[in-house]
C-alpha cells in the first residue's frame, strides 16, 4: 500500500501568498499516478492536478504540481480567497487508491 | 452537463444494510471506470470501491471487504453500493467518482455525496 503523508497540517497565508504543500509517499511511485485534489466545504473535492504536474480542464495556471520518486509538490503562486480550502494527494496506480490525510489553507 | 448525484443514504442501526446509488448523466457510463469514496465526520477522504467500466472487476478497502459490494447497472447509467453489516465506523459522507479515462486515472467528476449514520 502507498501511504501518502502530507505537511504541513495546515497552512496559515493571506491573499496573494504563495502556498506550497507537500506530500511524500511510503514508496517510488510513478508520476503518472500522482493527483491533487482541492475541497471546499459543502462542495465536492475538485481535480486540480493529474499526472504530477499536468492542471486539470478548467484549472487557473496559478496552481502547479511538480515531484517525482517520493517527494511532490502542490504550489499556489497567487492565494486568491477561493484557495482557502483543504488540498489533498491521491495515488492511482492501482488497489487500494489512497488519499493523503489533506493541508488546510487557512486565512 | 457532466454530473453525478448520490441518493440512498440515511440512518440505520449497527448490523443494518443500505443501498446507495449513483445515477450519472451527460456522459455514457459505459466508458467510465468508477468509484466510492467517503468522508467521516471530521476526517479526510477514504477511498472504499472500485469497479471497472463494463463491471468486470472489482476492488474494495480491506475494512468493507465482505460487506459491501459495487455493482453498475450501465443501461440505467448508474452504480451502486450494497453495504451490509454497517458499522459505526461506516458513518460518513459518500461520494461516486468517475475515473477520467481508462481504470488508473485521477478522479475528474464527482457528486456531492449521500450522508450515511450508523447509530443504535
């Protein structure tokens, strides 16, 4: 199973911060494999990122993923007050799919 | 449109079984992998179900295993989710995801979940 492990916790930014979040697997995994999902409260979760790096439809390109092996990275260049949100990674390689515990962006 | 709505949930005693379905439009089903995902109360997100485009396979979170099934009925372009044997634990918002394409890919729509309580 590839555990995922997101820091921090929670992130305390205002508007027009730069926001970086982690997540580091248990083990390699391929970059194919490696989402970002953003969750609003009330909302259901929303693709941001796939394949590591590689933004959604419909995502601004002020998000950005990068990584590989182990270690990615989700990156909000500008905050806008609609970033405020929990960001969580997901592996999809295959059974069981598993999801990082989530960064909170809070104002 | 591309959408999907959850409908089933409620409350049911420990040792109870609910069914939950979700019902997909402005896409076809049948070329869509898919999956459930929950939300406990206060909790991130837990992948539990996955089935296969044509229903073929099946896979599930080593805690359901035995007691919930996923199921498609891709002429109704609809899933389900037979949970049997509902635990307190099994209290959480669920939520359907389709797969973006083939079976191992990022989880690019999904509804907005059907809440399930477990309690006596």
């Amino acid at each position: 199973e590839v555990v995922l492990t997101q820091s921090p916790g929670t992130l305390s930014l205002s508007p027009g911060e730069r926001a970086t979040l982690s997540c580091r697997a248990s083990q390699t995994i391929t970059t194919t494999f490696l989402g970002w999902y953003q969750h609003r409260p009330g909302q259901p979760p929303r693709l941001l990122i796939h394949g590591a790096s590689s933004r959604a439809t419909g995502i601004p390109d002020r998000f950005s993923g990068s990584g590989s092996g182990t270690d990615f990275t989700l990156a909000i260049s500008r905050l806008e007050p609609e970033d405020f949100a929990v960001y969580y990674c997901q592996y999809y390689g295959g059974s069981p799919w598993t999801f990082g515990q989530g960064t909170k962006v809070e104002i | 449109q591309v959408q999907l709505v959850e409908s089933g949930g409620g409350v049911v005693q420990p040792g109870g079984s609910l069914r939950l379905s979700c019902a997909g439009s402005g896409f076809t089903s049948i070329n869509y992998a898919m999956h459930w995902v929950r939300q406990a109360p206060g909790k991130g997100l837990e992948w539990v179900a996955f089935i296969r485009s044509d229903g073929s396979n099946e896979y599930y979170t080593d805690s359901v295993k035995g007691r919930f099934t996923i199921s498609r009925d891709n002429s109704k372009n609809t899933m389900y989710l037979q949970m049997n044997s509902l635990r307190p634990e099994d209290t959480a918002v669920y939520s359907c995801a389709r797969v973006m394409s083939g079976n191992y890919d990022a989880f690019d729509v999904w509804g907005q979940g059907t809440m399930v309580i477990v309690s006596s």
